[in-house]
C-alpha cells in the first residue's frame, strides 16, 4: 500500500510539470514571435551585398560564385557617419578578409641605392709620347702593349739626320768656345757662346735630355741614334710604330696611361637623384670577389641625362639615368679598365620622419588616403601628404600623428566600402 501511494505522488507530479510546458510551448511562438518583430523594428534590412564586392547587391539573401553568403545591410550600418566615408565591419568580416592595422611611428629613414659601376682611366693621367725631329726608328724597347714602364725608362732609339747635324753643330761650338775661353775680345766670345746656345736650345726642342748633352760634351762623339725616353708611370695602352718605321715630327708613338687611379662611373634613376650628393661614401664591391671591399667619395655629378634600356612586363622600356663618377686609389692594379663592380650607396633620406608602411597608402594620382583604425570596427578614411619612400615606409608630412593605427591589408576593400557608403549617403536627400 505504501508503495502504491508513492508511485501515485510522483504520477501527479510527472502531470504537473506536463501541463506547464506544454502552456510554454503553446505561449511560445507568440514570444518568440513578439521578439522577431522587436529586431526587425530595431534592426531593419535595406538589402544584401556581395561579400567581396561591395558594388554588388541584391535585394533578397543569395549565395555568391564561392558559394558564400551574401551580407545583410541593416537600416542602422547605413546611417550617416560623423567622417564622411567612415564605416564600420563586423569582426566576422574583418577575420574574413584579413585586415591588419599598425601604428604609425618615429623613424630614420634609410635607404640604399644600388647600382653597376665601371672602371675607366682617370683622364687627367693619359700621356701621349711623341718626337719633335722626323727619322728612322732603328731600335724598338717598347714593343708591345699592355707594357708598364717607368720615368727614365727606354722606348725608342730614333735615327735622324737633323739630329745627327745639330749634334755637329753643338759639339763644333762647344770647341770652339774652348779654344777661345781666354780670348781678350769680348766680341769674339760672346759670338761663340751664343752658337753654343742655340745648338744647345734646339737639342732641347726635340726633347734631348741634359744628361744625353752632357754626354756628348764628355766624349766628344756624335751618336747616330739618339733614344726617346718614358718621363711617366704608366702602361703602353696604344702602340703607333714598328722598329724600322720612319716617322715624322709630332707623330704620336704611344698613349701611355696612369693605372694607379682609376674612375668609377655609375648610374642613378632620375628621381634617385635628389639624394646623390658631392663627397657621398659609396661601397665599391668587384663582382669576381665580393669580399673586397672598397670605399670612395662622389667626385662629378655629370650635367647630363643619359638613357637605360632595361625589360619590364615582357618589353623594352627607357629610363633617364645621371652619370656620377667616383675617384679610386688603385696602386697594386687589381682594378682593371673595363671591370664591372657594384656600387653601393647608403643615403639618409628623413631624420626622425613620422611614418606608416607603403601599402597603407593608397595614392589616386591626385592624392593619397590611408584608413584610419579607430577602434570597435570603425575604420575612417583620411587624407595625407607623403614625403620620401624608403625601407618599405612612407614619410607623412601632414594628415595623422604617431601612435594612431592606419590600415597596412586590406584597404582596398575598405576602400569600395567606404565610396559604396558615401555614395548611399549622398542618395538620401533624393
């Protein structure tokens, strides 16, 4: 019996809690319902928009070409903002489309601006040997190219006739002026002293060296051949004559070059220009052995532009170039003419610049924005002045301040949203 009246106990029970939720069951579509209409009066759909396009729209829900869902504009999202063109996007999207944001910062602006270089001559170091006195060239010294050579040394032994009488000539006088060292007329002497000057002045015309007259004085013989000697350091880089050759008074024999300076000339862009500067350092690195390593100073900035020709997309563009030119010790020749080297030059484009990554500037033609990241998923568009690019990083002049977030991915989709926004904010008083 006891039993019994317990089973019976939890039966009522079982029946009570039967009839309340069936009570909620019925009273709830009414609720849910009343709640339904309570959104919709707060939160109104004015249409629905393609997830990665903004321009694209509909009216009613539908799938995109990805399959993926197109997004509900509410009455409330599309309301006039305090910035014009300011919008707000859910998390969801902003996860979606990969937003990133960074701080705008304080930095020193550096850059390095490479390019090839060129070993040439220093044109203040080419000499060009020649003889003043016509003749017959009867031994050859220098007979090759390529050949360093050294002041006082050896080239040429010439043969000339001219030569060959002057020499009469001189030695006669220099006699002559012997015999008559103690004659008592002044006249007479000084007669004789002046033919040994002119024989003498004109040996040194046609490049008759003082130790070669002194010679010719002690033994008292006429040499039939008289040499040509180097008066510079250099290398034999041209070679005019042969042994047995006749050659006339002021023909060039030999273009002698002074390797032991050399020049560097490279080429920088037209708009790399306004940072090359005379006395710049500039890293020279010979492409044959980069672990040497040499340090020169901007001697010229040459005043005209030349042209680059160089291959973009598949076709042959022109680019302005200026030739600078870098003077470079070279003693042991390791430089050799017509040798190619990178140049490195490392430049300060902008002492403590406020900056912001490139790619949070988007540049128009007539301007540039960039996104401001204000927080809660409001983004504002603001309108900047940029400086000089360098190391990945624009220089703002005018426009935000440091430590304010821009938008650095994504900013073009930002973009489409925010002139799709203006555009319906502007169709309202119509």
């Amino acid at each position: 019996m006891k039993r019994f009246l317990i089973g019976l106990l939890f039966l009522l029970i079982g029946l009570a809690i039967g009839g309340v939720g069936t009570w909620l069951y019925i009273q709830k579509p009414e609720v849910r319902s009343q709640k339904s209409e309570e959104t919709e009066k707060a939160k109104k759909v004015l249409f629905y928009r393609h997830p990665m396009n903004p321009r694209v729209t509909s009216p009613a829900p539908q799938k995109d070409e990805m399959g993926m869902d197109y997004v509900p504009v509410y009455e409330e999202d599309s309301a006039e903002t305090e910035t014009p063109g300011a919008v707000r996007i859910s998390p969801e999207k902003i996860q979606k489309i990969g937003v990133k944001s960074e701080g705008a910062k304080i930095r020193n602006l550096k850059r390095t601006i490479r390019t090839v270089g060129r070993i040439e001559h220093d044109e203040s170091k080419v000499f060009v040997i020649n003889t003043k006195v016509g003749g017959w060239i009867e031994r050859l010294y220098a007979n090759r190219t390529d050949l360093m050579v050294h002041p006082g040394e050896k080239l040429l032994e010439i043969y000339s006739p001219e030569l060959v009488a002057t020499q009469e000539e001189y030695l006669l006088a220099f006699k002559n002026m012997g015999k008559l060292k103690d004659n008592p007329y002044p006249e007479i002497k000084k007669g004789a002293e002046s033919l040994l000057q002119a024989a003498r002045q004109r040996l040194k015309y046609w490049d008759i060296t003082e130790e070669q007259v002194k010679r010719l004085e002690e033994k008292g013989e006429i040499t039939r051949t008289m040499a040509i000697y180097a008066d510079v350091h250099g290398i034999v880089t041209e070679k005019m004559v042969n042994q047995g050759m006749k050659i006339e008074g002021g023909e060039m024999l030999f273009k002698i070059i002074d390797h032991s300076d050399v020049w560097v000339y490279g080429e920088v862009y037209e708009y790399e220009l306004p940072f090359i500067k005379l006395g710049q350092k500039a890293r020279i690195i010979p492409s044959y052995t980069p672990a040497e390593v040499y340090t020169a100073a901007i001697s010229h900035i040459y005043t005209h532009f030349g042209s680059a020709r160089h291959e973009a997309e598949g076709m042959m563009e022109e680019s302005r170039t200026a030739k600078i030119r870098f003077d470079l010790p070279n003693p042991e020749h390791k430089l050799k003419l017509g040798m190619y080297v990178n140049v490195e030059l490392a430049i300060d484009v902008a002492a403590n610049a406020l900056t912001v990554p490139d790619s949070a500037v988007i540049d128009t033609g007539e301007r540039q924005v960039i996104f401001v990241d204000k927080g809660d998923g409001r983004f504002e568009p603001r309108e900047v002045t940029v400086g000089a690019l360098a190391d990945g990083y624009y220089q703002v002049l005018s426009g935000i301040k440091a430590g304010e977030k821009v938008v650095t991915s994504a900013n073009f989709l930002i973009d489409s949203e925010s002139s799709f926004r203006a555009a319906i904010s502007g169709m309202k008083g119509h």
